[in-house]
C-alpha cells in the first residue's frame, strides 16, 4: 500500500501528538510519586489544544501551498506525456513551487513552440517536394516532347530545327537555374554565415555590387536609376550574400517593369540603420498577396513571389539574409502603380 505525502503528514503530526502523552502517562505509572490522570487530563489538553490548531493550520498551508500544486504538475506531466500542450499551470504564488510552476509552463510552452515549429517544417518539405515536382515536369515533358520530336526525323526545315534546339537550350537553364536557387536555398541553412562577415565601408560596397548590375542595362529598353550619393558607414556584412539580395530584386523588378520601364535603387540613413529600396514602375502586387511574397514556395500567378524558375523561392532567399544580418525587409505595392522592395541593415558601432 502507498502511502503518500498527506498520508505521511497525518502519520508524522499523529506521532508527535501520541508519543508525549503516552511517555506522560508511563511516568506518571512508574515514578514512586505518581501524578493521577485527573491532575494530568488538564495539562495535556492545554497542550493539545494549541498542537491540534497548529496541526491543522501547517497542514492546510501544506495541502494548499505544496500538494495541490504537485497534484497539478503531475497532470501537467501526465498531459504532456499524451501530447496535449493546450494547459496552464494556475499555482502562481511567489515561493518556490510556483518558482517550479513557472518553469514547468514555459518549458510547456517551448515544446510547443518547437512542435508548431516542427509542423511547420514537415509542412515545408512536402510543399518542397510539391513545388520541384511541379517545376520539373513542366520543362522536362517541354524537352522531352522536342527531343522526341527531333529524334523522329521528320524535321527537315533548318529554322524549325534551330527554334526546337533554342527551346530545349532555354528549358535546360531554366532547370540549371531551380536547381542552383535550391542549392544556394538550402546552404543558408547549413552553413554559418557570420565566418565570412566582414567590416566594410557602406559607399564602396554599395558601389562594389551594382557596378556589375548597371553593365548588364546598357543595351535595355529598361532603365536603372541609381540614387546617388551612397552614405558612408560601417557594416558588418557578408558582401557575396548582399549582392544576392541585390541581384534577386532587381532581376525580379525587371521582368515585371515592362519593356520600357525604370527601376531605381535608392540609399538612406534611417537612425542607426542603412534602407535601401528596389523600386519599379511595373503591374504591381495584389494586396492580398503582400503578406505572403517571403514566404518560401508561395505560389499565385499575381504574386511575384513566383519567381526564379517558379518556386517562389527568390525572395525567401533575400528574407534569410536580411534577417541573419538583423534588418528587416518588406514590400509596398498597388496594382498598376509598381512595386517597392525595401530591406535595412543595421549599422556597426
């Protein structure tokens, strides 16, 4: 049989109360000047008395403050172990088991968070699965309908020819293409981006990475606009993955600017923080999209999120590069007005 704390209690209190008063009566019985059990009765009820009250008072603060609340952890216990985190521990007074009350509901709340978080990436990985599966059938059947097509021989006009291998050529980079965005995707969760941070002026980096980017719109219909001067501050920064963010938001402004439409990047000082802005003139963004366009694999023919061989990863890309740096970005957007991508990046003191 088990005997319990409360149990124990009653056994410990029950001792202290019988054992003096059967050694008062055996000392009474054995000494040759023996006190009378009536003369005794008075003194023992004087002190049993005060000791039940005492008894009663320890016990209750015991119940209430100790064994209810242990009671109520082991529930807590017995529903994690089921798998339901939907509780609260109520004990909350400011002494040690509510110290351990405390604890517990947050210790509850991190093992759910980390199941929501858990989800939340088995979600992510069918999606994965969904999206590449969906971005590869559609070009290998494009460049497995042609090769077929070629391979039966029955072209024989050499323009036909050429267009045929100039499709297969565009669906073969478009593939090269998806694959390296999920490669450079899944490194930035692998490797620890802050062994290449570096410390660099923000003027000559700036300049650094859209130099390149300003050579490739001299021949376009479509104009860069860059605002100049850059400011100049320090920034502890990975420069290769910058210029990534840089070259997924200017690519992706400039095939929905239009054949004739501007991009202009932008530089300010906000506080202790660098914006900078990707901005065009293009169809713009439905409102009921923007909350979603960094969210990786998002999918909507309005959306612009759909990008980079379509797997919407571009701008989940520029998401976890800005926030491994400690910045922030976000998107402004009307329909028919164009589109402003902004990101920050704060400044080493």
């Amino acid at each position: 049989m088990r005997l319990g704390v409360r149990g124990k209690l009653i056994l410990s209190f029950s001792s202290m109360l019988v054992l003096p008063i059967v050694v008062a009566l055996l000392s009474g019985v054995n000494s040759s000047n023996s006190i009378s059990f009536r003369v005794l009765l008075p003194i023992l009820l004087a002190l049993l008395i005060p000791f039940i009250i005492g008894a009663l008072i320890t016990g209750w603060v015991i119940s209430r403050n100790i064994l209810k609340p242990l009671g109520e952890l082991g529930d807590a216990t017995r529903n994690i172990r089921e798998g339901n985190l939907d509780f609260a521990v109520s004990y909350r007074e400011n002494d040690e088991i509510g110290d351990l009350s405390r604890a517990f509901d947050e210790m509850k709340d991190q093992l759910k968070e980390l199941r929501e978080k858990q989800a939340a990436h088995e979600k992510a990985q069918k999606e994965l699965i969904a999206s590449i599966s969906h971005d590869l059938r559609t070009p290998m059947s494009s460049i497995k309908g042609y090769v077929e097509g070629l391979q039966d021989g029955v072209i024989h006009d050499e323009n036909r020819f050429q267009r045929y291998i100039s499709v297969i050529k565009n669906k073969t980079e478009n593939l090269d293409h998806l694959i390296e965005t999920l490669f450079q995707y899944s490194q930035l969760d692998i490797r620890n981006t802050e062994e290449s941070f570096s410390v660099w002026n923000s003027k000559e980096l700036l300049e650094t990475i859209i130099r390149p980017i300003r050579m490739e719109f001299i021949n376009e219909a479509i104009q860069l606009e860059v605002i100049n001067p850059f400011p100049e501050v320090e920034l502890f920064v990975n420069a290769n993955e910058l210029a990534q963010v840089f070259d997924n938001l200017v690519s992706n402004a400039k095939r929905y600017a239009g054949e004739e439409g501007v991009i202009t990047i932008r530089v300010n000082m906000v506080e202790q923080e660098l914006k900078i802005s990707v901005a065009d003139n293009g169809a713009g963004i439905a409102q009921e999209d923007l909350p979603f366009v960094f969210d990786q694999f998002y999918r909507t023919e309005k959306s612009r999120s759909r990008n980079f061989g379509g797997a919407g990863l571009g701008l989940a890309i520029c998401k976890k590069i800005i926030d491994k740096h400690g910045g922030e970005i976000w998107v402004e957007s009307e329909l028919s007005m164009g589109t402003s991508f902004y990101f920050t990046i704060p400044i080493s003191l």
